[in-house]
C-alpha cells in the first residue's frame, strides 16, 4: 500500500470496482447520490472516486438538468471487466 496515493490501496480498488458494476447495471446513468445510497458511502466519498475514473477514462458524466448522471464509457459496458 502507498502511503502517499491512498486510491491505490484495495479498499479503494474495491469502490471504484462496485462503481463500474453499478453503472454497469444502470446504463440510463445515476446520480452521486444515488450511487452513494447503493454503496451506503458519502456522496463526497463517490464523487472523488467518480473523478478517477473520468481521469482513466473509464467514466464520463453528461449534465441534465440540476442533476449530473454518470454512464461508463461504451467500450467498458461491453468489456467483460466485472461481469
């Protein structure tokens, strides 16, 4: 584990893997909040991992309205990472 990159570790590895099942499971998108009421974590907790995975490019977000919804990006939805 590396002290100075905590997302490294296999906590965090395991959250941003239940984020890409979630989405997986929800291509209409979802809300921070609403995954964070799946993963029973804080929003802030998710929004922090959510940017991660918009840096690997595994992520994007599209704005509607008041409300931000997350969606994998096409070619992990038809990967068979965590299937």
């Amino acid at each position: 584990m590396h002290k100075w990159c905590p997302l490294v570790a296999n906590d965090c590895n395991k959250i941003k893997d239940d984020i890409i099942k979630i989405l997986k499971d929800h291509p209409e998108g979802l809300t921070a909040i609403e995954i964070s009421k799946i993963l029973k974590i804080h929003r802030h907790t998710v929004t922090k991992y959510i940017l991660v995975l918009e840096a690997l490019d595994i992520v994007y977000r599209r704005k509607v309205g008041p409300a931000t919804l997350h969606y994998l990006k096409d070619y992990i939805k038809n990967s068979k990472v965590n299937k």
